[in-house]
C-alpha cells in the first residue's frame, strides 16, 4: 500500500509541476511515479498510465510504445474472449 500511496504522491506532485509549467520538476516527480509502477505484472491499464507519464513528460515515443504494448495485449485478450464466445454458442461474432 505505501508504494501505492508514493506513487500517487509522485504522480501529483509531477501534474501539479506540469500545470505550473516547471517541466524540471514535472519530469522528476513523473520519473519517480514511472520507477514505483510496477511492471512485474504488464496489466493494459499499468503500460497506459506509464505511457500516458512519458507523454506529459514529452517523452512520445517511449509513451507510444506502450500504448502499442497495451493495445496489442487487449486486442488478443479480445480475440480470445471472441473464440470462446463463439465454441460456446450457436452464432458467431466475427
């Protein structure tokens, strides 16, 4: 719970730097709420919070990477659910 509440912490700290426009300080606290996250586990919703700290940090093509990583882990999750829908039931979703 305390690296949660850390990581929360930083994450204000890092938007409240950014809308008073002091981009030093809005990257260091950013980049402290990015190191917490944790990645052992590569949820959707963690590489979309990561990428969207790397995006407000002007950091887009490290934020892009993982939204790509995100997207690619949703769509094969829906794939999967859309197959065993369809072994399941008598119409088919394509």
């Amino acid at each position: 719970l305390s690296r949660r509440i850390n990581y929360m912490r930083y994450e204000a700290l890092g938007r409240c730097y950014r809308w008073i426009e002091d981009k030093d300080n809005s990257y260091k606290y950013f980049n402290k709420a990015i190191d917490i996250f944790n990645l052992d586990n590569k949820y959707p919703s963690q590489l979309l919070t990561i990428g969207n700290f790397y995006r407000l940090i002007d950091k887009k093509p490290i934020a892009l990477e993982y939204f790509k990583e995100a997207r690619d882990i949703l769509l094969k999750k829906i794939e999967e659910k859309r197959k065993e829908y369809n072994e399941n039931n008598f119409y088919q979703i394509d």
